[in-house]
C-alpha cells in the first residue's frame, strides 16, 4: 500500500500552511483567544475559501468528497498551527450527516462555511461511554421532544446546528434505544453556557428544556443509532489523531530549535548528549505515532467494524502515550520559559493534554481494543 501523499494533498497542506503562516500566526491565535467570540469570522471565511469546509462534503452537496485521508493532511496543518476555530466540532457533525445520507441542505451551507456545527454527546456522568445516556427523547405527534444537559460541548455556542444523542428507550447504559437528532441552535428551550477551556478552545454545557424537534430532525432509525454514532466518533477519533501529530511535529522543531540557540558554559546546549538522546527519542515516539495515525485514517473507512475500532483504538492509545511524552520532554528542555504563556511550547502542550482527554483518553482505548474480538484471538 502506497502512503505517500497524492501532488493534490501536498498540494492542499502547502496552501493551508502559508494560510497559518500569514494569516494564523501565535500573536494572531493571542488576540482571538482573548476576544469575547474566542473565535475569528475572518479565519473561518479564510478556511472555506481555501476549501476546508467543502472537503469532507460529498460532491452532491458541493464539497470534495474528500477521505479520511485527505482530512489528515488538513488536521496535521491545523494542529501544526493550533488553530481554535471551530473546524474539528463542523466536520465531525458533517460526518453525521454524510453517514446518514440525509440533511443536504445543511451540508451545502457547511461546504460554503455559511454554518458550524456541533456535537453534543457526551453528559456529566457518561465520562468516556457515549452509551451512557440520560437525555431523553419522547416522541409526540409533532415529532419528539427532549429533555437533558450535554457536557462540554466543544464549539457548542458557535455552533449553528447539534448533533444531538439522546435516549428514546432502554436503560441508562444500553447501545440499544440511542436516538440521534439535527437540533437548531437556538431553538426554544436550548440554553448554552459557553467557556474557554485550558487550551484556548471554547465549549459549551448545553441544557434541553422540552426543545421539539420534528420527526425528518432523526438521523437514522428510531433506537437505532449506536452504530452511527460509534462510526463517527471513531472518524472524530482519526481526526484528533491526526491534529496530535500536526503538534507534535511543531513541539519538537520548536525545542530542536531552542537547543539550538540557547547556550550553557559557552555552547548551544543542543551539544550535550544527554539531550541529544531525549531529542531522538522524541522523534522516534512521533513517527510512531505518525504510522498509526495514518493507518487509523485508512482503516477507519472499513467496512469490518471490528477492524475499524481495533485499529482507531490502537492509534489513540499510542498516540496519546507519545503525545504526553514529547509534550513533557518539550517543556522541560525548555526549562521554566516551557510553561509561559509567551511560548507556543506552553499552548502546544495543553492542547495535546486535551487531545489524549477528547473522546476517549489513553487508557478507555486501551480497554476499548483489548476488548476486541481481533485482540483475543490473536493471543
């Protein structure tokens, strides 16, 4: 199997890099954490105009129809840039809508990045089982109303739209019974409390007071939408994997290149062995990481279903051990300097420490794979 990128995907990286370089430097990034949006119309109007909105959209809609690979090449550039606009929540709600084959008004207006979306999954006490529902879903003569409080709700009040789980029967913790919904955002009795979280990002806790939706609002069957849900939290799932790296390459140049300035006893103390040793080592876990980030993206597509989790669970474990490492390493060859807020370091860090925490941290994948008939029978 060829894994080298396509001239349209190198293609599509240079121009969204130059895009980050000009338009997204660290100052930039500063200034729209601090503002009151904690977001940037300007960026977001950049980013559909280099189209990154249209291409996970299938060509009917007018996107790309771009793969998981494809989205790789973008999550690696935004990550490399840290970028905090809403782009990740957007393209994973696309995904709701692509893998159920319906709303394509919705995805036309997210191709032209005329809207964002959200996913509202997780609740306070789920923790990492999106199962784990108490959000209810009563069904009415006008369609069905719903009941209940999601939790960090990433780019939840930016959202225009949320993907929205909820329980229309069975018990608390059952795959069985999970309904899946297009709500607007500002429907009647949709309150959002939005916040910034430790890495810059905004999310939002999302109450649902008695907020009807019509019935053409369901995303797949009635009771039946564990498998669409766990398909495209898995896609998420690649798509962090894939920021994680962008990061990851950007940590470690930026300490290669502190070693490389900052000196000790007369010499750059990238002279001393001992650091040299931490600097391959650092390398060595990234390019680990890289290979089953790019094999998430190719086996998330899959049509074995136990491969697929087998293979995204894998990825996010390995690639959220190596993430906590080259984060720590990174910050500590910088000395106290790699915890201020003045060095990109300090930001890479946190949102690395967010991304082994998004859907699923290291040790749910873990046992998440381990529980996968593939894993047993090959012991």
């Amino acid at each position: 199997m060829d894994f080298n990128l396509t001239q349209e995907q190198k293609q599509f990286a240079d121009a969204l890099r130059r895009w980050v370089e000009k338009d997204y430097g660290f100052e930039q990034r500063k200034h729209i954490i601090a503002s009151a949006e904690g977001v940037s119309a300007n960026a977001w109007a950049g980013l559909a105009e280099l189209g990154a909105t249209a291409l996970p959209v299938p060509e009917e809609q007018g996107g790309f129809n771009g793969s998981a690979v494809d989205m790789l090449v973008i999550m690696q550039e935004l990550g490399r840039g840290i970028v905090i606009e809403p782009y990740f929540a957007t393209v994973m709600g696309a995904e709701f809508l692509k893998k159920a084959g319906s709303h394509a008004d919705i995805l036309e207006q997210v191709a032209t990045g005329e809207i964002k979306l959200a996913s509202a999954l997780a609740e306070r006490q789920s923790r990492h089982d999106l199962f784990d529902i108490v959000t209810t879903a009563a069904k009415n003569a006008d369609g069905f109303v719903l009941n209940g409080t999601k939790t960090v709700v990433l780019h939840g009040a930016q959202a225009d739209k949320l993907i929205v789980s909820a329980r229309s029967s069975g018990a608390q913790r059952d795959t069985d019974g999970i309904s899946l919904f297009v709500v607007d955002a500002n429907a009647t009795g949709v309150s959002r409390r939005d916040y910034r979280t430790i890495d810059g990002f905004r999310a939002a806790d999302i109450s649902l007071n008695n907020v009807q939706v019509a019935s053409g609002a369901l995303l797949a069957e009635v009771g039946q939408g564990w498998e669409l849900l766990d398909a495209v939290a898995d896609y998420g799932v690649t798509l962090l994997c894939a920021e994680s790296i962008g990061i990851m390459e950007a940590i470690t140049a930026a300490t290669l290149d502190y070693l490389k300035t900052r000196q000790q006893f007369g010499v750059p103390i990238g002279k001393f062995q001992v650091l040299q040793h931490r600097m391959a080592e650092m390398f060595m876990e990234m390019e680990q990481a890289r290979s089953m980030a790019t094999l998430a993206a190719v086996k998330v597509s899959s049509d074995n279903v136990e491969e697929r989790r087998r293979t995204v669970s894998a990825a996010k474990a390995r690639i959220g051990q190596a993430a906590r490492y080259i984060g720590q390493q990174a910050v500590q060859l910088h000395g106290g300097m790699g915890v201020t807020d003045e060095l990109p370091v300090s930001h890479m860090f946190k949102r690395l420490t967010i991304l082994e925490l998004s859907l699923g941290d290291t040790d749910h994948h873990l046992a998440r794979f381990v529980a996968q008939p593939g894993f047993k029978n090959a012991a």
